[in-house]
C-alpha cells in the first residue's frame, strides 16, 4: 500500500493566467501548467524549484504542443475551466484540485478526497510526490505494459523499476517480508512484481458504460501504482517532476492512436524477422550451429532465425567471437544465409572491465562510461566478471555503441538481441551506476536504460545499411520502446502457468504501445515436455515475436525434440504461421500507422462488451483471428468465448456465431482458432522454408463470407519485406471493401503504389469459407469457381468480384 501520511498536501491556488496553449497558475511556490495537445489530450505539469524540466524522459519523440490546438478558458470564482471540442478541465482553486470530464460530462479523472473531506490531487515528500483518483470497485485497469498476473489490473500494485527478474539480488527486494501464502513472495510465480519493462501509462474503464480514458505520466524514476483500493487509486513516484498526459478517449484504440503518436509506433519489420526463430543457450561450435539449421531443413521445418546466445563470445567480451568455437564467423553466417537463415546474436551493455580489451580501451579513452558519484568508473558484476557500464544518456555514448554494432553486424548478421539491459549488475548494486558523466543519479534513468541502448544500437544498424530496416530484440525498455526495438518477455519458465501468464503480459504489451512481442516458446528456465512444448507451439507461431528458446542445462527443446509425432504437429504449427505472414505483415502494417496492437485483448475491439473485460486466456490477433490456446495439461476440451463479429471455425470452415459461449474439443494437433465474418484473410499458397526470396506468384485470399449485412474492410501490402523503400510507395497495397447487401456478396479491391522490382505475383485465388457459387462476376466478365474458389489474374491492378450467396 501506499502511504501517504507525511505528504505534503498542496491545497490552494495563489493566481491562473491564460497561455497560447493552455492555462498557468501559481500555488505553493511552484507553477502548474495544463496544457491542450490535441482536443482529447490534455498535458498536466507542475514545476520544482521554480522550472519546468520539458525533458523529462526519452519516451516522448513529438512536439507534443505543435498540432492546431482550439479551446477557451472560463474563469469563475471557485474554478478556472479549459475547455476543448472533447473535454473540459477544472481547476479548482480552494481547496485545490484538478478535474477532468468529457464534454457530455462524463469523468476522465476526478481528484479523490480522504475520510477527513481533504483531497488529494498532489502531494509531496521530499522529491516524491503522490496523486490519488476517483474510481469504482467495479472499474476495470488495462495498460502498464509488461506485468505479471491478470490483463485486468484492478484489485492489485505494481512497482515502476526495471527488474532481472531471475536474478535473486535484485528479486530479492520484492520478495523479503512476503507471507508464505503471497505469491509475490516467489520471483518465478505469475504474480511477481516488477518485470523487465516499464511503462507508466494505462487506461482506466468506468462501469457501467464501458468508457475509456488513460494516463501517461512522463517520468522515468521509480514509481508505484496502487490499484487495489476500492474506490480511489493512487500513483508515486520517487523522484523527478510531476508530467502527466491525460486522455479523454472514451474509445481504447483512439487513445492508443493518441499515446503512439507521442510515443512512437512500431515500425514495419524486415518480414523475416515475423519468421520462426530457433535460440538456445548452448555451448554451440560453429559446425553444431549450422547443424542445426541443417535439421530444421532436412526436417521440413521453416526457419528464418538462428540466434547465439553469449557462449559465441571470447570470454563474454561483447563485439568479439570465440576463436577456437567460430574460427571463421563470416564464412559460417554466409552459407547459412545462402540457405536462407539470419542469423541474431547477443549483445549485453556490460563491458569486461579489461585493460587491454580494446572495447574497453576505446571506452576509457573517449569517455563513455558511467561514473560514481566521487568519479571513478562505476563497476557490475555480470558474465565476464566485473563489468563496466556505457552511458547511454550521452550521445556520445550512444553513437559509439550504434558503431560498435554496425561494425559487428557487418560480420553478416542480420540483427542485435539486446540483453541483461535493464540494467543488471549482478551482485553488486546498481545504484552507484550514474549518468550523463556522473552529473545524473541512478535513479533518474535508471527505468530507460535499455530505451537509451536500443536507440544506439538501431542507429547504429542503420549507419551499417541505411536502406534496410533494423531489427533489435530487447529484454529491457521503458514507453517508447516501441520505436526501436521488439521485447521478449525475458526468462520464463518451462511452467503451464507462464504459457497463461504470456497472453495477458502479451496483452499488456500490446494495448501500451509496444506491438512486436512475444515469450520464449517453451519456456526458457526448467525442462519443458511434449505437450507443453506442443500446446506452447501452437499458440507462440500465432504471437507477433515467434522464437524457440532455452537455457544451458536444460533438456533439448528443439522441434524434433519430443519424437516424430509431436513434431508432425510442431510442423503444422509452424507452416500455419509461414502461410498466414501476408495477414501478420498486415497487423504490422496497422500497427506502424495507428498503434493497434498485433495481439490484443478482446477488450481493445470490444470494450463496451462487458463479458471481456476479464477474459485473458484467449486474445485476438489483428482484429480478424481469434485464438484460444490450451494451457493446462490433459485439457481436451475448452470454453470460448466469440465477440461480435459472425465468427467461423477455422478448422471446419463452419460458421458458429457471436456474442455467446462455446465449449470446444482440443485435440493434441489443435487448438481453437476462429476468423471473423466478413473479413479477407490474405495467405501465402504453401509455406516456404524460410522468406528468403520468397515473392510466390499465386496469393489466397480467404474471404469469411459475413453472415450480416453490412460493408467490412482488410487490406494485405506486398513490398520487399527488407528495405525502407515501401514508405516511399515500392510496394502493392490491396485494400478489400467486402460488402453484403440482400443475398449479394460484393468484394471492391482498390490497389496503390507504384509496385516493386521483386514483385512476381501473377493472380489471386479468392477462396470463400459459408458459400461455394458456381460463378462470380470480375469486372465485366463472368467466371467460375470450383467449390467457391476463384482464379483472378492479377499483378497489381484494383478488381470487383461479385457473386449470390443465397437464393
């Protein structure tokens, strides 16, 4: 719980003057500013010691006051309003407090008072200061990005502080003092807290009316929300100044949009990277690595990624190969790219504190390293021993990193796995670590380390090739993430309750911003099994990040592992994702533009369904697939629930409805997936073995007939799948308008760009799912199908189909 006894409260307001764009007032010796970003997005600031820090943190990457911006300020005695076109914002003046309502009145935030009458809208404590807000016991919590436990974060607490997790040094803090029954008390269970990411933004849903509004406080030192209170929620931080950004909404994807226009997007990936991703740590040799590839093809398994874990290095020294293990690094990376695999190694922040290293030797020479507070090189504790840390918060730093990685990656990688990042030191605590040359206290960017590395490390790769696109894999990070690297959730369990826990922390994720993610399959601590290994595969190959991965000492993992039947299914699996990458490079596509997540609870594209609110053992992927994995052993059969939308069994093809609840068998070689009516599912005819040159000249078009009338929209992007050059219109984009209107389907095709040298397709085959006509219209012509299956000569030109769907 947080405490707030000794806070000061701030309980009046001296003077409020109206600014270009907003209001300004003066209380308690410091200022506060309210500022309009956009009409549904208000900016709350309060300055320390007289001066508004307007760089709070590295997450925000826009102007956030250069849109248009309309709104009046109406002055009264008891309160000041700044209102826009969305919402209006009260501040009152004594007693002091701030609230924010939508135009039909209805509450965004609303200050809370104590059993004493007194409020609470900002408190301090020596450079902590606290917020408490109105809610309802039955208001629902969403966001904060990766935490443990339900999507729902109602009825708990969570801590702001980067955490390696496994690491029992650093657990330890959270765990001490816990009752023996307090699953928070365990660093392995579902319910520990914090994770490896933070991210202080989230949304906060109001019974009974479904409606939405978010948080975003801007400040990277560490926090605490406490959600677990009935009928008010609270929010510390321990240190910097107070920025919040505050959302109207009251639509989910409209204030994800609003966040990710702050915070950055998701950028469209190089398509290989969407691929299956075979890890582990092992002691691998250069021969055993490419064996492995080997397997995978000889095993008809596609595969794009084979990743090195930290055994490739010479002595764990980043940037530098183990000579006797990889006599010939470049030689091995391409004939594995001549048959089509890339190749992903590790990279920790931690640099071997060894003179004569000539990474450290660089380091020491031009300054780059953090600082103690009394000046000397701050040291860790991590895989080469003691360890010496860059400071990311200088540019300095960053642009020596980025080059470190562009030289490294010229060897013929394809990308940088970012770890330990958070940052973890060991046994030796982080806190003597500062920053910007010793100036800046651990604590300030402690939160953004990882966002600081990952942004070296991308520029880097896009000095090394600036026309391809850069792919960074990061276990750390903090809001803005998003905008240059994927996260994996770190090291989980080889458990059936971390397969659960990775559809709600994927969800988290996802409604955060942060739209490329995923769990290691199988579970990377303890020995997996058969049907864990299965059940895990079958629901990761249909998550945004796919990667196999395991840790040294555990039982092999691979997808031939557990025998010739579980890798009949492991294949399946597998082939299903290859085939349905046009749709996934679709949900990328969507993400890069608006934010919406690739995989994203229910709630995101339901929220005024109350029956989701609580569901997060099933999810969507895009908003077309709904997947329901199995996650507990034995399980034969599940419950499912189908939101609106005429969904269809993606199995059987059949259509079996909405807004109800299915009890569904689960045999070993499946698990329930569904596609919602009215939506084009484009994929590939066959899965190749990896997306290696892969340009097919036949594409599916999966139409579920929609059982309503009404008009549906999906879209598919064919381009490179590599270089930047689809933004600047190389590419195809398909965009489907799917109408039905009195038995008549209808399918308008509307093509843009200006296409692409590597472009091969020659037609589309529309395959109908609840129809089979014999004949359709395209265009001025009539044509027929087979079992409601339709050849359309295409390369990249608009079409209309058109054909009965009953009589």
């Amino acid at each position: 719980m947080i405490h707030t006894d000794n806070y000061i409260r701030w309980d009046r307001v001296d003077s409020v003057v109206q600014t270009p764009t907003g209001i300004l007032a003066e209380l308690h010796g410091e200022q506060l500013r309210i500022d309009v970003v956009r009409p549904d997005v208000l900016r709350i600031k309060i300055s320390r010691g007289g001066v508004f820090d307007d760089s709070p943190t590295f997450a925000v990457c826009v102007d956030p006051l250069v849109e248009p911006r309309g709104f009046r300020v109406e002055h009264g005695a008891a309160v000041v309003q700044l209102r826009t076109e969305a919402c209006v914002a009260s501040l009152w003046l004594d007693p002091f407090r701030i609230d924010v309502h939508r135009s039909d009145g209805s509450p965004v935030i609303e200050t809370a008072h104590d059993a004493d009458g007194q409020y609470w809208p900002y408190a301090t404590l020596n450079d902590s200061f606290t917020i408490r807000r109105r809610c309802r016991q039955e208001d629902a919590i969403f966001g904060l990005g990766e935490k443990s436990g339900r999507h729902n974060r109602k009825g708990r607490d969570f801590t702001m502080w980067n955490t390696d997790v496994l690491n029992p040094h650093d657990a330890l803090e959270f765990t001490a003092g816990k009752a023996a029954d307090d699953p928070r008390g365990d660093f392995r269970s579902v319910e520990f807290d914090p994770y490896y990411v933070t991210i202080p933004f989230f949304y906060h849903q109001s019974y009974p009316d479904g409606a939405m509004a978010a948080s975003f406080v801007d400040n990277g030192y560490r926090g605490a929300y406490e959600f677990s209170q009935a009928e008010e929620y609270r929010i510390i931080f321990h240190g910097g100044q107070y920025t919040e950004y505050v959302f109207a909404g009251p639509d989910m994807p409209a204030i994800l949009e609003a966040y990710t226009w702050l915070t950055g997007r998701t950028g469209l990936p190089p398509i290989w990277s969407l691929g299956y991703h075979q890890c582990r740590w092992f002691e691998y040799t250069q021969d055993a690595v490419e064996a492995v590839a080997q397997q995978h093809r000889e095993n008809d398994i596609p595969c794009d990624g084979m990743w090195l874990d930290i055994e490739y290095m010479d002595g764990y020294r980043v940037f530098t190969w183990d000579s006797d293990r990889f006599p010939n690094p470049r030689e091995m990376l391409k004939r594995l790219a001549d048959q089509g695999f890339r190749v992903i190694t590790i990279i920790d922040p931690g640099v071997k504190f060894d003179a004569g290293y000539w990474v450290f030797d660089q380091a020491v020479e031009r300054d780059v390293l953090c600082r103690t507070e009394g000046g000397d090189i701050y040291i860790g504790q991590v895989w080469p021993g003691n360890t010496a840390f860059p400071d990311f918060v200088t540019e300095e730093a960053r642009t020596w990193w980025g080059d470190l990685n562009a030289a490294h990656v010229l060897f013929g990688l394809a990308g940088i796995w970012n770890d330990m990042n958070e940052p973890s030191t060991g046994n030796i605590p982080a806190t003597g670590m500062r920053f910007d040359r010793g100036k800046s206290s651990h604590e300030r960017y402690h939160n953004q380390y990882g966002l600081l590395m990952a942004m070296g490390t991308t520029k880097g790769l896009l000095d090394a090739a600036p026309g391809r696109r850069p792919f960074v894999l990061s276990r750390a990070g903090f809001a803005g993430i998003q905008r240059y690297a994927a996260n994996w959730m770190g090291d989980n369990q080889s458990r059936w309750d971390h397969l659960w826990l990775s559809i709600a922390m994927g969800a988290g994720f996802g409604v955060s911003g942060q739209a490329f993610v995923g769990a290691d399959i199988g579970g990377f601590a303890g020995n997996s099994n058969a049907e864990l290994f299965l059940r895990w595969m079958q629901y990761g190959t249909l998550t945004p990040f796919c990667r196999n991965h395991s840790e040294i000492g555990n039982v092999d993992q691979y997808a031939w592992a557990f025998g010739e039947v579980i890798q009949d299914h492991v294949r399946i699996a597998i082939k299903l994702r290859y085939r349905l990458l046009p749709y996934l490079y679709a949900c990328f596509l969507e993400a890069s533009e608006t934010g919406a997540p690739v995989q994203r609870p229910l709630v995101f594209d339901h929220q005024y369904d109350a029956t989701v609110r609580d569901i997060d053992d099933q999810y969507l992927l895009g908003s077309d697939l709904l997947i329901a994995p199995v996650v507990g052993p034995g399980v034969t059969g599940r419950q499912v629930y189908l939101p609106a939308g005429d969904w269809y069994d993606w199995h059987s093809g059949e259509p079996v409805g909405a807004q109800r609840f299915l009890t569904v068998t689960t045999p070993l070689d499946r698990i329930p997936i569904y596609a919602r009516g009215g939506a084009v599912i484009p994929m590939w005819p066959e899965a190749p073995e990896s997306t290696h040159d892969y340009h097919p000249a036949v594409m599916e078009l999966h139409l579920f007939v929609p059982v309503s009338d009404g008009v549906y929209d999906s879209m598919v992007q064919e381009d490179d799948g590599l270089t930047l050059a689809a933004s600047r219109g190389a590419r195809y984009r398909t965009t489907f308008a799917v109408e039905r209107a009195a038995g008549q389907l209808t399918v308008k095709a509307e093509v843009s760009g200006d296409g692409y040298p590597e472009f091969r397709r020659e037609r589309f085959v529309l395959v109908l799912h609840g129809a089979a006509p014999d004949t359709g219209q395209l265009d001025d012509d009539v044509i027929n199908g087979t079992n409601g299956r339709f050849e359309i000569p295409n390369r990249g030109t608009s079409f209309t189909f058109g054909c009965t769907v009953t009589e």
